[in-house]
C-alpha cells in the first residue's frame, strides 16, 4: 500500500497524467467543430467579396467623404445648391462657343469651360444665388479681420441628464455663462457646454466645460449640457455684396490661372482631391494639370484622371515629371544618394514642375497643391479675393491655403488673414515674378525638404505669404511623406478645417474677405505695432501648468506674451499652438509666424494671444523687454572642426549660446563665407556653419536652422562654425592657423587703445555672390 501511494504521487510531480478515452472522443469533437466553423467563415467570406462591388484598396480609406458637407449652408445663409451650379455650368459648356475658329479636340472641354465664363459674363448664363457674406468692409482689431462679429448670435439647446463628448481646450470646471463664452470664442471647434449637475440658476452652475460634440449622450451623472447654435444675420445679400466688390482693387478673378496638382502613385487621393476641387462651381476658372512623377504608376493614375475628367466634363492636361539626371562628375556619392530618397524625389518633382509652368508655359501665377489635398468651399474664393495684394505690395511672395498652427479652439475667425515669414505650401500660390528670384538660389540637394528651404529662401529675401487664419486646405490622407505616426495624424485632425460657402460665382469679381487692405506692409505694421503697445502682457512662466495652483482670472481681451524662442515647447501647448498628445509628432519650429510674431489662445481662458519673440527684428516689444545681440560680443567664422568654445578660447575669450540666435539668419552667414551653394535648414547643435566638406551632400551651403538649440561646445568635423565671443582687447591676424579663426573680416573688435574697429570683407573683396 505504502508503495502503491508512493507511485501515484511519483506520477503526480512527473505529470504522467494519461486522458480516458472518453476524454479523448470530446477533444477529438471540438477539434471538428472549430475546423467545421471555419470552414464556414471562409466560405462565407469569399462569397460575400464575390458578391461585393470590386473597388481598389485604397478606395476604402476615402469611401467616408462626403464632399457635399463641405457646401453646407450654415445658419443664416441663403440656400444654394453647389451641384446645380455645377450642373449649369457644365450644361453651359456644351454651348457652341462664340468664336468659330478650330478648337483641337484635345483642349476642346477647357476651351469650352473657359468660353462659358465669358458667356456668363455676357448674361447667357445666370448667375447662380448669392451668398450672403460674413466678411465686410470694415476692419476691426486688435488683430485685423473683416468679420463681421457683431452680427452674431447664440442659442442654447438645453439637454438634461445627457454629456457632450470631446472637451475643447484644457480649462477645468467654470460657471456656465463663462463656459457659454468661451465656447463662442471657440468657434466651429465648440459644439456646446456640459456641466457636471444640473442648474437650478447661473450661480449653481459652476462645474461646465466646453464640448467638441453637438450630439448629445445619455449620463450615468445626470450631467446638463447646453448645445450651441449660432446664426448670422442677413440683410440685402445682393446689394451687400456688389458694394464689397466696388470697394475691393485687390480682388481678381484668376481667369485661365492654372491650378497643377502634384502627384506620385496614390490613386485614390487623387481622385478625392479632384472631387474636392471640381465640386466647386468657380473651378471653371481655371486650368487644371495634373503632374506625376512615378513611372510604374503612370497608367493607374492617368486612367483616375481621365475619369474624373470626364465625368465633370472638364479638360484636364497630364504633365509628366523625369526622373533626376546624376552626374558623377559634378555630384559626390552622398548627394548622389541623396537623389533616390523620397524627399530629394520630392523636392526635383517641385522643380520641374516649377519650371515647366514659369519657364516653359510662362505662366504669370499658378496654384500649387499636392495629392493628398482636400478644399473647402470657398478655397478658390481666397486666391481670387487677395491675388491682386501680390501685385501691389512686392514683400509678398505667395497666398498658401494653409495655416500650420490653425488648431481647432485656436482659429476661429473665417475671415481673419495673416502674413507670416514662414513658407507654409500645402495649396498655394507663386508667382513667376517670385520664382524668376528664387530659381537663382535653388540648391542642388536641399536635404531638409524643398519646403524648409524655401522657409529659408523667403527669409533671406525678407518676403512673407498670406494665409487664412481658419485653414482652407485638410491634408486628407493617413499615410504619406508628412504623415508616418499616429502622432503625425492626431495632429492634423486636430486642424480647424473651414466649412464656409464662397460668396463668389464665375461671372463677377470675387471678394469674399471683405477688405483686406489691412494686410499691405504698412499697414499690417501698424495694427501690430498698436495692438503690441496696448496690449496687456502675460509672462511666459505664467502660462505653463503649476499642479495645485489655480491660474488668476484674467480681463477678457487680447494679452500678449513676450517670450523667447528656446523656451516655446514650454508653452506651445497652453498658448492653443500644440494639441495634446501631438508632441513630438511634427518639427518644433516656430510656424505661422510674422517675424517671431504668433497668434494663439489662452486655452484654460479662452483669451485671445500674441505671442512675440523678444529677439524679432521688428523690435515690436518695448526695448526692456527685447533681447538684442551684446555690444560686447563680435561675429568669428571659425575654421572646420572646431566648436565656438575652442574658436573663442583660443582669442582668450569665451563664446556664449545666447547670443549664438542672433548669428541664425543667412545673409549674415554670407557676410563671413563664401556660401557659394546658398542657404539652407538643418538640424544640429552645431549650427549656424558653412560646410567645406566636398564630400557632403551640403557642399558649400552655409546651414542654419528652424528647430536645434543654440550650442557653444558643439562641433562637426566637416563645418566651419560662425560663432560669438566676448570682444577682446588685442588684435590678431586674420585667418592665423594659431588661433583656429578663419578670419574676421566685415566683424568689430577692439584694439589696444579700447576703440571698436572693422577689417575689410576679403570674401566680398574676391566677388563672393551676392543676393
């Protein structure tokens, strides 16, 4: 006995454990039964595929769009529908035209669209209804914009017991008539206020925050939420707005301006961005081409082309872009390599495209957008009402439809333009008088991007683009060169996207933002210089998040922040200019700016902002709140491989980072080297440098940056650093092998008896190029 029990717990720790026959037959059961249930699943599946209507892959991403949303009329609008519009234009261009000439059968849907504006004009087709604008002809501040605000009004919806989802900004708990206020403020980003228990009066509701939502959810709380409906009043539209077209010289209707889509091998992208844009009645305006750059995708998309031409009976040209020519004599392997990568292929299909619309087709101004674009309604209504300031005013360079910091709860004025000095592309328009200067400068292999280095080429030659506050552009797709994260796509959904209707047909001038003088130089200084000087400040540290300190209550008006460029991800979040859960997900650089200058919002407030940097060479800050380069520092190009600290040390004098954001800009770059291959972005602590390294892909750039920290003890081994020492009292010579200092020609220093001197530029003196 003792030794039977001694086998069964032997058997017991060897798990010897032996199933009965019985257990085996159920095992043996549920086996059949799961492989009889998949069996089924598959067969059911590949059944309802068959049955399916075949579409591509990609189709699917896009099946959700419904672009006759975007052509919604708001409250207080007068009804109008875009499809019948549509309709009758396309109708129209089935019309004989006026001129008996030959048309080429190739051209003959554009030159009878072309010719069906100007039978509009001449009243054989009606104009289609108006809209009633909400820009004006008045410009009101602090920041300009010609909305008309006082015409605005807000019901609320209560729903008891049910929640509103997604909270707008990130301001905790406030009475209910606060919250009201500032979901207004938020605009379209705001759908209503949820508080946390019902009121009985104002005074009882003090636990509400704003909503993204205007569908309401039942509440295991018994929350309230108030849902926001907000109309615009009407008067005589018709009258209205022949009085805002007399009143407006810089409206122009853009009549046979090209509009040239970029595209590489995503076919359904293409065909949403050409619904978007042919959806739009003044699209018969226009010209449309269609540049791709992907051989082995050729056929696929120009068969999406030519359907989409043909069902909107408009003439679409086809451009195809050729592949970039490598010389191995003239480029080194890096830059060679460089080539093949997406964003140098990228970047060499903007340039061809670029020259075959100015160079070759001479066109005077052209649209530009990529693929992966969709458009609001009134897109085209931007270019035609501000195309006429690029002719008056020769500081501005481009009108781009997109706002890189137009963050939902942050832009929320439709009619409120800005300029900024920050080239932000993504549906834009250039001009061939800008790219006749900016061709000149073009670099071989802009390693960043072509977008960063047209940022750097707009600065250099102090030129700005307009943008709308409320962005007219939605980058659409969920893959692509600009979007690779989940971060990266949170961001632009985060995107305020503008849904208001163009008050503009294809017959009359175009001027659906009102007046907007207010955005010529000098006049746009003069609202900033005001606004600035009247304006209540805010200091920077105030605006970052201290746990259990509750923020002070602030007048509710426009406050400006001074504040420094290194210290901005501090603050970026609070001011409305990073979404949250977005960091990271994009380059920290300073967008959407006008020398340092940012709109934003404080969004625990509600308030309104202007963010102004205490380095902007506008000075628009009072001079004890600016930062200005040191009187007792100079500019020293060191020589390759050293860093500040080494260069500075070896004068007996110490270099100092702060002073180091001063020497970023490349027309002081070339003021000390050569910079035979221009300027450019990139990123490193090392930076500003020039790069006489020919075996870089840089090869002779001088590099500055939009992004990296200022760094004193950073170096690379194929640069030269221009750097900022404290002024010394003994002159060396220049370019002496001892000291590790290239030269220091065109810079102040100081000699034995304490006056400032300066040396003779030797790089101008060899002819060094010039802008």
């Amino acid at each position: 006995m003792i030794a039977a029990q001694r086998k069964r717990a032997k058997s017991k720790r060897g798990c010897d454990w032996v199933p009965s026959s019985c257990q085996k037959v159920v095992v043996l059961i549920l086996a059949t039964a799961n492989l009889l249930v998949c069996f089924a699943t598959f067969s059911y599946l590949q059944q309802f595929w068959e049955d399916a209507p075949h579409s591509h892959p990609e189709e699917q991403e896009f099946s959700h769009i419904d672009f006759s949303k975007l052509y919604d009329v708001p409250p207080g609008h007068a009804a109008q529908d875009p499809t019948r519009a549509m309709e009758a234009t396309e109708d129209a261009a089935h019309k004989p035209t006026r001129s008996d000439s030959p048309v080429d059968a190739s051209d003959s849907l554009e030159v009878q669209a072309l010719n069906t504006v100007d039978s509009a004009r001449d009243g054989a087709v009606p104009s289609r209804p108006k809209m009633c604008p909400i820009c004006g002809n008045k410009v009101v501040g602090p920041l300009p914009t010609s909305l008309k605000g006082q015409a605005q009004s807000c019901d609320w919806k209560e729903s008891p017991n049910a929640f509103l989802s997604d909270t707008v900004g990130i301001t905790g708990p406030t009475r209910l008539e606060e919250a009201k206020e500032m979901c207004v403020q938020f605009g379209p980003a705001c759908g209503g206020v949820t508080c946390a228990r019902p009121a009985q009066g104002v005074n009882e509701a003090s636990a509400c925050s704003c909503r993204a939502s205007k569908d309401p959810r039942v509440s295991p709380t018994k929350e309230v939420s108030y849902i926001k409906d907000c109309k615009f009043e009407v008067n005589n539209c018709e009258e209205e707005i022949a009085k805002m077209a007399s009143h407006s010289p810089f409206a122009k209707d853009l009549h046979g301006t090209p509009i040239v889509i970029l595209a590489h091998n995503r076919e359904a992208e293409l065909r949403s961005c050409l619904g978007s844009l042919l959806a739009m009645p003044e699209v018969a305006l226009f010209r449309l081409h269609v540049s791709l750059d992907d051989p082995a995708a050729f056929t696929m998309m120009e068969g999406c082309v030519k359907r989409e031409a043909a069902a909107h009976k408009k003439h679409i040209d086809i451009w195809k872009a050729t592949a970039q020519v490598a010389d191995p004599a003239q480029h080194n392997q890096e830059t060679l390599k460089w080539f093949q990568t997406n964003t140098g292929k990228i970047a060499h299909h903007y340039w061809q495209v670029f020259e075959r619309a100015f160079m070759e087709e001479m066109f005077e101004r052209v649209i530009f957008v990529e693929e992966d674009l969709l458009f609001s309604p009134d897109f085209l209504a931007l270019f035609r009402s501000t195309a006429g300031l690029l002719d008056k005013d020769p500081s501005l360079w481009c009108i781009s439809a997109w706002n890189d910091f137009g963050f939902k709860g942050t832009a929320v004025d439709p009619c409120r333009l800005h300029r900024t000095t920050y080239f932000p592309g993504l549906g834009f328009l250039l001009t061939r008088k800008a790219w006749l200067q900016i061709r000149q400068d073009w670099p071989t292999a802009p390693t960043m991007g072509w977008d960063y280095w047209m940022r750097v080429e707009f600065r250099t030659a102090d030129k700005e683009c307009i943008i709308p506050e409320v962005s007219r552009s939605h980058h659409a797709a969920a893959k692509g060169s600009s979007v690779s994260s989940a971060k990266q796509l949170r961001l632009f959904e985060a995107m305020a996207f503008a849904d208001t209707p163009s008050t503009c047909d294809a017959v009359e001038p175009c001027s659906h933002f009102g007046n907007v003088s207010y955005l010529l130089s000098e006049e746009y200084e003069s609202w900033m210089r005001s606004t600035v000087e009247r304006a209540p400040r805010i200091d920077s540290s105030e605006l970052r998040a201290r746990p259990g300190v509750k923020p002070k209550t602030l007048p509710r008006m426009l406050h400006v922040v001074p504040f420094q460029r290194e210290l901005f991800n501090g603050i970026a979040e609070a001011s409305g200019l990073m979404p949250r859960n977005t960091k990271g997900s994009i380059p920290a650089d300073l967008r959407s700016e006008h020398y340092g200058a940012m709109a934003g919002k404080l969004m625990s407030q509600g308030l309104p902002l202007l963010l102004v940097d205490r380095r902007s060479s506008r000075g628009y800050l009072q001079k004890t709140e600016q930062l200005r380069f040191g009187p007792d520092f100079e500019v020293i190009a060191g020589s390759k491989g050293l860093s500040c600290d080494e260069v500075c040390q070896r004068r007996g004098s110490t270099c100092d980072k702060m002073q180091l954001y001063f020497l970023n800009d490349c027309n002081l770059l070339r003021k000390h080297f050569e910079c035979e291959a221009g300027c450019a972005h990139q990123v490193g602590k090392e930076l500003p440098v020039y790069v006489p390294d020919e075996f870089q892909p840089t090869y002779r750039q001088c590099l500055l940056t939009f992004i990296s920290p200022m760094s004193c003890d950073a170096k690379h081994a194929s640069t030269s650093r221009l750097c900022a020492c404290k002024i010394m009292t003994t002159i060396l010579p220049s370019g002496d092998p001892n000291t590790g200092i290239a030269g220091t020609a065109g810079i102040a220093i100081s000699d034995n008896s304490g006056q400032r001197v300066t040396r003779p530029d030797p790089h101008l003196q060899k002819g060094a190029r010039k802008r």
